[in-house]
C-alpha cells in the first residue's frame, strides 16, 4: 500500500504532537502537584501555628474549657477534614481525658515521645496531609521536656488537585487546538507547492510517453527543488523534440 507525502507528513507531525504532548501534561502534572502539596504542607504549618499560639493563650489563661470551642474553630477551617487534640491517660492539665483523646495509632504515640510526623496519603481517591506535631507548655523547654500533648489534623488536597486536573486538561484541549490549525495549515502549504507541482510533472510525463507530446514545459517560478526538476524536464523535453524528427 503506497502512502502520499501528505499521510507521511500527517504521520510524522501525529507522531511529534504525541509526544510533545504527552511530555508536556506528565510535567505540567508533576509541577502542579508538587505546588499543591508545598502550599498545603505551608497552610498546615500556618494553621498548626495559631494552633500552638491558642492553646499557649488557653494554658497561660488557665481556661481549658476553650479548648473544646478553639478546636471546632479550627476543623471549620478550609480544606481540614479533622483536628485531634492526643493526650495521656491520668493527663489532667487541660481537664479530663477521653477516649477520643488517647493516642490511636504508633505515629500518636510517637507524638507524645516529641517525633513530628507528616506524610501524605491517598486512599480511594482521596489524597491528604496528615500531620502529627507535640505540644509544649509555653513554660517548657522542647529540648529537655516531655510533651504535654499532640496535635494531630488532617488537611484535604483533593480540591486543589481537581483544578490541577482541570488545568492539565485545558492545556491539552489548547494544545489540541493548535496542533490541529498547525496540521491544516502544513497540510495546506504542502498540497500547494509540493503535491499539486508533483502531479503536474508526472501528468506531464505521461502525456510525454502516451502521445510523445514533447511540447508540454512546466513554470519554473520558485527555484526550489522541484523547479530544478521541472528546469530538467523542460530541458530534456527540448532536447527531444529537437532529437526526434532526426530518428523518424
């Protein structure tokens, strides 16, 4: 099956636009990612702060019972799923401890010992950030002292990652845009001065082999590559109609 220089052309620029555009989203996908993940991890560093700030405020104020209304203050905020305020058992400084309260995983525990932990974690298409950070009395040195709690919260990307998504796909559909006025136009200056020129001078060949019309000569306007083959034929064609009546 023979194949036009046009399907060659088409081809090769599918073949290009391909790849260009598969490596362009896998790396607009990384970056964008990778920036929604730093964003968050400073939005939960900014919130973990005031977090601290509030409860320093609570323990100097020796008024617990704020810290209930203070951590519902701070679950409304945007894109937190859930804030846990780990203690000890036996652990009375901010007034009784509950179940809810006790460390449920190693990583709570560890919070307990003085360890930060922050991983992110995706999960049936959910994708988070869990921190897990110690709490200090303000009146406490971090370097010698036990914690007196832990705060654990964990924070949603899935938001920011649905725009990353929806970016990602406008990119390609512009991309696709312009490859395809790209295409055409290639496809268009191609029909008109390689293809349409190529049909002209095998037509005139033909005509040169089915009726032995030596007459025929082809325009040489350009004086690219295929000019010089038409400057060739015409050429060879004088050539000929001199050459002919001698052998008849």
């Amino acid at each position: 099956m023979r194949i036009s220089i046009t399907g060659k052309i088409c081809f090769i620029l599918l073949v290009i636009f391909s790849l260009v555009l598969i490596s362009t989203t896998l790396y607009q996908a990384f970056r964008e990612r990778e920036l929604v993940l730093k964003l968050g991890t400073e939005h939960v560093s900014a919130l973990l702060q005031n977090y601290r700030n509030g409860l320093d405020l609570i323990s100097n104020s020796h008024q617990p019972e704020q810290l209930t209304h203070y951590q519902q203050t701070l679950a409304e905020q945007k894109n937190v799923l859930r804030v846990k305020w780990i203690r000890t058992q036996g652990d009375d400084f901010f007034g009784s401890v509950s179940a809810d309260n006790l460390p449920s995983d190693e990583q709570e525990k560890l919070a307990l010992q003085g360890q930060t932990t922050q991983l992110t974690t995706s999960h049936n298409g959910k994708t988070q950030i869990v921190t897990i950070i110690p709490y200090y009395l303000p009146t406490q040195s971090i370097s010698d002292a036990k914690p007196v709690a832990a705060i654990r919260m964990e924070y949603s990307l899935d938001k920011q990652l649905d725009m990353v998504e929806q970016h990602i796909l406008i990119s390609a559909i512009m991309l696709s845009t312009i490859f395809s006025g790209v295409l055409l136009m290639t496809l268009s200056i191609t029909r008109k001065h390689i293809v349409l020129r190529l049909q002209n001078l095998r037509q005139a060949i033909d005509d040169v082999v089915d009726f032995d019309d030596t007459s025929t000569r082809l325009p040489v306007v350009h004086n690219d590559e295929i000019d010089q083959v038409n400057e060739s034929f015409n050429q060879l064609m004088t050539h000929l109609s001199v050459k002919l009546p001698d052998n008849k």
